[in-house]
C-alpha cells in the first residue's frame, strides 16, 4: 500500500523518480529497473539485428548502444532520453531498409526497441505533464507515419503497434500522476484548512475571553467613578481643587467605561447579528449574569456529578477571597473546560478536583482516570468549545502556566499555576 503512494506520488523537476519515497530501496528501485532493462536489451537489440536482419555488425552495435544505453537517462530526464532513442529508433529504420533480410520482420519498430521504448513512456507518463505526454504520442505517431510511407518489400509494419502501446502506456502512466497531483494538492489545501481553522479557534477564543474579561474590568471603573463622585459628600471640608480633581477623575472613568461599551459592541458583534460565538443566544440571561468564580466550582462539580460522572472536589479555603477578578475567572473556566473534556472523552472516569493557593498562586488540578469500560454519557455542551486553546490563552493572559498529558493509566491530567500577582506590575 505505501508502495502505491510513492508510485502516484510526482517527482519534482530535475528529481529522479521515486526521490521522494521513504526508503532507499525505493529511491533505488528505478535505477535498477532500469539498468537490469539496459543489460538486457543492449546484447538483445545487437544480437536482433545481427542475426535475424542481416545488419552490418558495426552498424548494429552502434544502433545497439545508441537505442539503449540513453534509458539510463530517462530516470532524471525522460525528455531528452526520449528525444535521443526516437533518433536512435528513426536512423535504425532507415538502416534497415538496406539490411540483407528485413523482409518477412517487423519494421519501422524492431521488437526489442518497441520494449526499451515502452519503459520510455513509463518514465515519462511518471514525470511529464499531461501536454508533454501528447505531445510526445503524436510525435511518436507522425515519424511512423513518416515511415510509413517508404516501407521496405514484405515487412511487418509495427507502425500502428508502437503508436496503440505507447498511447495506453502513456494514458496509464499519466493517470497515475494526475491522481498524485490531486492528493498532493488536497494534502495542502487540508494543511491550509487546518492552519486556518487553529488560527480561527485562536481568535474567537481571544475574544470570548476579553468579553469575560470586560465585565470584571467594567466592574472597578464603575467603583471608581461612584467613590469619585460621592468623595465631596462622604468627606466635606475638601478643598475646591481636591474637589475638582475627583470630578476629573471621574469624569475619565465614565468616558474609560463608555469605550469600553464601545469595544465590546465590536467583540460581540457575532451576537448582534444572531450568531452563536458566545456562551449562549442573543440578549440571553448569560451575557447579564456575574462572571462565575472559584467559588462556583462547588456547583460545576455538582452538576457534572448529577450528569452520572464521579467527581471529587478539594476547594482550598479562602482561595476565591485570595484571587484576583482575572485569576478567579480563568480558575472557574478551566475547570470547566477540564470537566467537559472528561465527559467527552472518558465517560465513567474516576475524575480528581484540586483547587489550593499559597501567598503566590493558586494550583488548579484536574485528573482523571480512563474512561469506564460501559458508561454511556451525552456529550457535555457546557463548556467553552475550544478545548485546551482556551485554557492556554486564559493561563498566558494571567502570566502563569500550564501542563497538560496523558497518564500511563489511559487518563489525562490538567494543571495550572496561576500567579495572583500581575505579571506586568511584577515587570514594571
């Protein structure tokens, strides 16, 4: 079967046949097909016409040579190779129609150059283009023709046989090849296809995330702009220019929110126009409702569990209270995320919840075992949709990391640092 695909497989200009093939007997096979077909036709041809046709023995091994030997050139340039035995092939015939006994045998096409001919077409049905090969019939049938016309007495004409042969070897040969350029420009176009697809899924999880992500910033501007303006109030006795700069200051962060609004318009556009890249349909309860936190993994996990999948939770103390808006949400979506990859692929499995942090971090850990041998599940529809992309993008935005695997068990473990600092205040 590989064997096949390396046979449809086109060499590139200036490649001998097969130079793409995995292994080096392949690389090597025309070479020795060909050279076993040289060893074998050249004391042929020159035994062909030396005896059956009378040829002068110097005209014979010289037609002999010149018939045969330029296939060893047809494995990297079968046009030239072809030029020159058609010549060959040409000058033999006219030299045979002055040989002692040509009548009663095949002419303009003795039976060993029709052989060394046809290996011809094979080499060149495997690397030529589909004008190159009609080409070369035609030329192929005009020169008999040519010769056709001044046929010695009472021979065997092999005019139409060569021209018949060379057609069908050449219509095969050239199939082959164009099934070859079909599946190499379907690998390539999928290769695209595939390219732009994670580009795609890249991007729309890019912008789910900064939709999230909109409400937690909207939420402290909205702070911002109440203790602004309420400062003259909730401290009097402040000077007009403090006054003034609160008022300032709110003033910017109410405009802050009015880009913001405007910024994600655009990101929702999708929305907008009934399409379906966010969490639900448009104007649903879901794009009004707070952003979800660690301290609604309790209630993920209780879901998944009344959905038939074993889920056992370990929530560290105080580890919602611990991280910040941004950290909080990605904690959220990536056990999410985790726990949908489950039900998909390992229905049944014995699955681990893990959520600690320390001074630093916070450590979510997701583990599960594979899947049951006869649990039956419905796919979960919860999740974010991009699998292990949404966790990495939500993992980079918060400057943490993530690992991610197969266990020798047939299981899959998920785990995530992410820093309760922020990277960029760190760096600054």
């Amino acid at each position: 079967m590989r064997f096949t695909v390396v046979l449809r497989t086109p060499a590139r200009a200036a490649e001998p046949l097969f130079a793409q093939a995995p292994k080096a007997w392949q690389r090597m096979l025309p070479y020795v097909v060909v050279g076993i077909f040289v060893v074998s036709l050249l004391p042929s041809t020159i035994a062909v016409l030396t005896n059956d046709y009378k040829a002068g023995g110097g005209w014979a091994g010289a037609l002999g040579v010149a018939q045969t030997v330029p296939l060893l050139l047809a494995v990297t340039r079968p046009v030239p190779a072809w030029a020159l035995i058609l010549l060959a092939d040409t000058v033999g015939a006219v030299v045979l129609t002055h040989a002692d006994k040509v009548s009663g045998h095949a002419w303009p096409w003795t039976p060993t150059g029709i052989v060394g001919y046809l290996l011809l077409m094979i080499c060149l049905g495997l690397r030529e283009s589909i004008r190159t090969l009609v080409g070369v019939w035609l030329v192929t049938g005009a020169v008999g023709v040519v010769l056709g016309f001044f046929p010695p007495d009472g021979v065997i004409t092999t005019v139409a046989l060569l021209f018949v042969l060379s057609g069908a070897f050449l219509a095969v040969t050239g199939a082959l090849r164009g099934i070859g350029d079909a599946q190499q420009r379907i690998a390539e176009q999928e290769s695209i296809s595939e390219a732009e697809r994670a580009r795609r899924t890249l991007l729309e999880e890019r912008a789910r995330i900064a939709r999230e992500l909109h409400d937690v910033v909207a939420h402290h501007m909205s702070v911002i702009t109440v203790q602004a303006d309420s400062a003259p109030y909730r401290l009097p006795g402040m000077p007009e220019p403090v006054q003034e700069e609160f008022a300032a200051i709110a003033a910017s962060a109410r405009e802050s929110l009015g880009e913001m609004r405007r910024l994600l318009t655009v990101l929702r556009g999708d929305r907008a126009n009934g399409g379906n890249g966010g969490d639900g349909p448009p104007g649903s309860a879901g794009e009004l409702a707070p952003q979800p936190g660690i301290g609604r993994i309790q209630q993920l996990v209780e879901a998944t569990v009344r959905a038939g999948q074993p889920v056992e939770l370990s929530l560290a103390a105080g580890a919602a209270q611990a991280a910040p808006p941004a950290v909080d949400l990605s904690a959220y979506r990536i056990v999410q995320e985790a726990l949908a990859n489950v039900v998909r692929h390992a229905p049944g499995a014995e699955t681990r919840v893990s959520v600690t942090h320390d001074s630093e971090e916070v450590l979510v850990l997701v583990v599960n075992g594979p899947a049951a041998r006869d649990a039956v599940a419905a796919l979960e529809s919860s999740g974010t949709g991009h699998g292990l992309v949404g966790m990495q993008e939500r993992v980079r935005l918060t400057g943490g990391t993530l690992d991610t695997g197969p266990l020798p068990d047939g299981g899959f473990r998920v785990a995530a640092r992410l820093p309760l600092n922020d990277p960029t205040e760190d760096a600054s």
